[in-house]
C-alpha cells in the first residue's frame, strides 16, 4: 500500500473535537484518513435520510461503518426518518441537482449534525458531502455555516476536501478499499433523473449493489 501524502490539517480557532458527517465511505475515506492522520479527535455521524430506497442506504451505511470500525472511530447511526425528508421534499420534485431541493437536503443534514454535535460536546462540525465533483461547495458550505450559527461557539469547519490531491486520494481509497460505487446521488428524484439521462443516451438503468471501485481495472 502506498503511503498517502498530505498536509498537516487542524481545526479554525483552537476547536479540538470535530462531529464529521458523513455521507458515504468514498466520500469520507479521504475526508476522515486526512483527518486522522492530523491527530484531530472526531467522530462519524452518519444521518441521510434522503438515500432511497433502504436497500441502496443499507449498504452505503454498512460501508462507511465497517471502515470507521477498522480505523477505530465511533460511529453515531442516526434516523433514517425518510418521512420528514419527503415532508421537506415536497414540491420540490423536479427540481434539478444543486438547486434548491439539494439546498433543503443539505440543511436537514446540518442541522441534524449541529444539534447532535451541541447536545454531545462537539464544539465544530464539517462534512464528507463537499469532496464529490458533482457537488457545489458554496452551496454547501452555507448550509453547514447556517446550523452551525444558532449554537454559541459552534464552528462549521469549510476544508476544501478536494484541494492538494484530495479528490485523487478520494478515488485511490475508494479503489484499494473496494468501496461500493453508487451511481446517483441519493433520492429517489436522483435516481429518476439519472435514469431518464441514461435512456436518452441508450445506456442500461442502474442497478442497485453491483458496481465496486476497482473494478473495472480487474477487466
Ligand atoms: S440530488 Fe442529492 S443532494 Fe439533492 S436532494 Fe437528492 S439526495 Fe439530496
């Protein structure tokens, strides 16, 4: 295994106990691996309701699970309250990714993360969410600023996760843990939508639990 290079990180303003969200293993395999290797102390909060169906959120948990129990970092599973989500979904449906739908899901996963850190003595929370190309960092930094503000003290730590080989690492983790590799987003409209995108094209729909990374160096 090769030995992965990277700068030293620490927390904004002296803040010594991160609450990381996490979003999926190969999200957060570079996301926490940086973070461990800078001595920062942290715990995985794992809260995403929005992943549809249960079967494709079952797996992208146990994934990310079994990687934080190798590193040896607690591991918080919170609800799957996929009622709430939908209530805060509606009307939004077709709205398109990175609009304003992302932005009320974003939200309701910061503001989860803000509360449980508040109520356990996490003084800064970030997320795993804002490494994936396919995401808007300002977007979600906003988010994370927001439900950190109404908690005094709260920091929301906004690490570029992509920077100085970040986004490389990202996928070399990803490929020598051989994570499972989704292929949409998370909600049910993602899924839809990448569906519809891949029949334009004339490619096959998705299918759920098949793809891992490196695979397709094994053909
Ligand atoms: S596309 Fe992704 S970020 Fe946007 S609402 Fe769906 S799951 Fe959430």
């Amino acid at each position: 295994m090769s030995e992965l290079i990277r700068e030293k990180l620490s927390l904004p303003n002296g803040h010594d106990k991160l609450l990381l969200h996490s979003c999926c293993a190969p999200c957060s395999g570079e996301v926490m691996e940086a973070i461990q290797a800078s001595g920062i102390e942290y715990t995985i909060f794992f809260y995403n309701p929005n992943i549809h169906p249960q079967k494709e959120y079952t797996l992208r948990k146990e994934e990310n699970m079994r990687f934080a129990e190798q590193h040896g970092i607690p591991f918080i599973d919170a609800d799957y309250d996929t009622d709430n989500w939908f209530e805060r979904a509606r009307g939004m449906e077709n709205e398109p990714e990175r609009g304003i739908r992302c932005t009320m899901c974003f939200d309701m996963r910061f503001e989860r993360t803000a509360l449980y850190a508040f109520e356990h003595g996490f003084s800064a929370i970030s997320s795993s969410l804002g490494i994936s190309r396919w995401k808007d960092m300002k977007q979600i930094n906003g988010c994370g600023e927001r439900a950190a503000a109404p908690y005094p003290g709260m920091v929301y730590w906004d690490y570029n996760w992509r920077k100085k080989g970040g986004s490389a690492r990202m996928i070399e983790i990803s490929k020598r843990e051989r994570f499972y590799q989704q292929e949409y987003c998370g909600c049910v409209y993602s899924l839809r939508d990448s569906n519809l995108h891949r029949k334009a094209q004339g490619r096959d729909l998705i299918k759920l639990g098949v793809k891992y990374y490196g695979d397709e160096d094994d053909e």
